[in-house]
C-alpha cells in the first residue's frame, strides 16, 4: 500500500516535471524531502538515501579465468533489488560496468555498452565480454539510476579467455 501511494506520486510528480523544465541543472544543496523525487538527473552525494550494504558478484572473483559467454550472478546486502522507475527507500538496481570504477555517488549510471543497467530488477546475465584482463565493477543504484556510489560497489578483475 505504501508502495504503491510513492508510485502515484512519482507518477504525477514525472508528469508535471514534463510540463515544466524541472530546474535544468541545478544542483541546489537543500534537505527538500520532494527534491528525491524529480531526480532524473545527478545529484549531490549528500542527497542520496544513506547506503547501508553492500554488493558482490556472487559466482565469480578476482582471478577468476572465464570463458564467454560469461554468466554472473549480483548479490547484495543491507538493500533490496527493485526494478527502476520508482524511488524507494532502501532499495535500487544492479549495473555492471565494464572496464570500469564505480560511479560516484548522486552520479547517474550512463547507458552505454560498458554500463549495463538491471532497471528490470534483475540478478543475473549471461554475457559475452571482451577478451584477456577484465575489470568488472557492479554498482548499485536507487531507482532513478543514480549511483549509491563507492560504497554500494565491488570491483573484480578477471581474465577472460
Ligand atoms: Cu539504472
């Protein structure tokens, strides 16, 4: 029930954020509880919801050697995984990057072939990735893709054949 009054209201709040032009980039550093809600957009790290956990790969580690396709499965801990969309409290979405560090925090994750996103809430993929030494970093994010930073992120460095 609760759940689903946020989705409304992150609903009308995305629609009337469409009819204006919801402050462009302005990063203004006030403690406004409406401000998580029409953060489609970077925030200032002190704006993120406090990260309490962690993530992990759970069937693969430094050293590994892997064959493609590569199939990883995301863990984490102290949050729960919920598709994007929505702002809730204590949760957010898996990405994998590759090649690459963590985001940091307010950042939003960019979409691009080296930043997978999981909006759909998921916990596993099978993919094909580049050959010989590869860094893989997972980050968790809230539902507005913005990155929960440093802290809710694991970095891997593998081999792949
Ligand atoms: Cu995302």
């Amino acid at each position: 029930m609760k759940t689903k009054n946020i989705f409304l209201g992150s609903m009308l709040f995305g629609m009337m954020s469409f009819g204006t032009s919801c402050g462009g980039d302005l990063n203004v550093p006030e403690k406004n509880e409406d401000h998580s809600m029409h953060s489609h957009q970077s925030k200032d790290a002190s704006e993120m919801q406090e990260a309490t956990g962690k993530v992990f790969f759970t069937n693969v580690k430094t050293g590994d050697t892997l064959t493609n396709p590569v199939a990883l499965v995301y863990g984490v801990e102290g949050m729960e995984v919920h598709p994007a969309g929505e702002i809730i409290e204590g949760t957010g979405h898996h990405h994998l990057l590759i090649g690459l560090d963590s985001v940091p925090a307010g950042q939003v994750v960019p979409a691009d072939k080296n930043h997978i996103h999981y909006g759909g809430g998921q916990i596993a993929d099978t993919l094909d990735l580049p050959s010989g030494n590869v860094k893989l970093s997972l980050q968790f994010a809230d539902g507005m893709h913005a990155s929960y930073g440093n802290k809710m992120s694991h970095t891997i460095e593998v081999f792949v054949k």
